[in-house]
C-alpha cells in the first residue's frame, strides 16, 4: 500500500517520534513489506495519513500477539475471507492468553487478600489453585 499525497506529510523521525518508536524500526518495516512510505526528493522517506493508520494498526497487532507475518497478511490479503480467518484464529489465541492471564490475576487477588503467615497454607489460596493441579 503505498502513500498518497495525504496529510500529514511526515519524516520518518517525526513518525518515530509520534510513535515512541525507534526509526530503525519503521526501517526494518519496509524492509519486509509492512510499510511504503512515498518518497520525496532526493529519496527521503514522506508518510501520510494512511501511513499513520497502518503503523498505529501494526503496534496494536503486535500488541495482540500477532507477528510480523500475520499482520501483513491481514493488511494485504485482498480475499475478506481469508482475511477473517486469520484475525478469527488470531481472535481466538488472544481470548485464550486472557483467559490466562484472568486467572492468574485472580490468584494474586486471592494471595493480596490472605492474612496467613504462609501463603501456602492458606484454604483459600489453595483452592484458588486447586484446578490448576488437577485437584478439587
């Protein structure tokens, strides 16, 4: 997807900036596909606002989970069906790392709660953690 004539007209510093983001990083971005900034005279780097979009739609992927590879394909995959079977799949694996990370929240707030001098040999912590080692 290449830039157009969009506003803003951005530097790759500037975009690094605004992104919190080294520039090595949008660098290596366009090295394998993620992004084509336009370019300017004398080939300096010039991104626009589609170009915003879709750097702001990499980090929120990566955020998710997703890599790299995954990415561009939901960005570039012209077929919307593929395209849904890979966010689906993706869907699924973030609803799962959720969920783990739900319950193990849940056990801390079981653990912040306890009063007992051993963590361990509280009822409630233990139980917390009862389907975890396959007891009751």
């Amino acid at each position: 997807m290449k830039s157009t004539s969009d506003q803003p007209n951005l530097s790759i510093g500037e975009i690094a900036a605004r992104f919190g983001l080294p520039t090595h990083v949008l660098r290596h971005w366009e090295s394998v596909g993620l992004l084509t900034p336009a370019r300017a005279v004398a080939g300096r780097r010039r991104y626009g606002t589609a170009d915003l979009y879709r750097i702001a739609t990499i980090l929120r992927a990566k955020e998710a989970g997703f890599s790299l590879d995954d990415v561009r394909a939901v960005l570039d995959e012209p077929d919307p069906a593929e395209r849904r079977r890979i966010l689906a799949r993706q869907r699924s694996a973030l609803a799962e790392r959720i969920a783990r990370a739900q319950a193990s929240l849940e056990i801390i707030d079981v653990a912040l709660r306890c009063e007992h001098e051993d963590l361990a040999e509280c009822p409630h912590y233990r139980a917390s953690l009862a389907a975890r080692i396959g007891g009751r």
